[in-house]
C-alpha cells in the first residue's frame, strides 16, 4: 500500500499548529526538525517538511497528496489545487501602505505607480 504524503511548513507561523493538529488526531511521529521528510508509525502516512512557497507546487505536481498551507500562499503560486477544508489557524491580512500625508485613497489612484509587493499575482487580481 502506497503511503499517503501531507505536506506542512518546515518552518514559520503554520509548523506548530499543523503538527499539533497532526499529533492531535493519533497520529505517531517524531525528529520533524531534523528531517525533510518522516514516517507516522502507527498509519501509512508520510509528512514532508517544506517551504510554505513549494507545498502547492508539490500537491498539483502529485508528490504530496495533500498540503497545510495558507491561502494566500495557494492564490499566489496559481497551482491548480481545490481547498479541502479552512482548519481555523493562521490567519493572513495583506494590508496596502502608504504614507499618511498621501493623497492615494484607491487602488485606483495607484494606476501607473510601482508597488514594492511580495504578492504580485494577488495584488494584480485586486486592481483589475
């Protein structure tokens, strides 16, 4: 039988949560830190330990069943992936900032500007 792959952020905000939510339902594993990859002992599952960037790349492409990851990293890579279930943890907020005596009110008074942004998929969708 073919070992099911979850993968979940080696590092960062979603590692603890994701681990504990794995932990949480039964399931038996340890070294995480230390590894890239590791087996559960009690159920054919294999949890692979990556960058939050990588993980929708690694379920469309099939070498992870199924990812932990948020949704802003999902919409940003443009994977061709289906939400399953929101599990309630890791929240993001993408906030736009400009300076306070700015005259900029709207996406819209930003048309032709440059944006410093690490998001330029989402930010491209939101102006249109």
């Amino acid at each position: 039988m073919k070992n099911l792959k979850i993968a979940i952020q080696k590092s960062g905000r979603l590692n603890e949560k994701s681990v504990q939510l794995l932990k949480n339902c039964g399931l038996d594993f340890e070294n995480y830190k230390s590894s890239l990859i590791t087996s559960v002992a009690n159920f054919p599952l294999e949890i692979l330990f990556l960058r939050d960037d990588d993980i929708p790349g690694y379920v469309e492409q099939g070498i992870a069943d199924l990812g932990i990851v948020g949704e802003n990293v999902i919409d940003e890579s443009e994977a061709q992936v289906s939400y399953v279930k929101r599990l309630g943890f890791g929240k993001c907020t993408l906030k736009l900032a400009v300076p306070k005596d700015s005259k900029i009110e709207d996406l819209k008074d930003l048309n032709g500007k440059a944006i410093a942004t690490s998001y330029p998929v989402i930010l491209k969708k939101l102006s249109g």
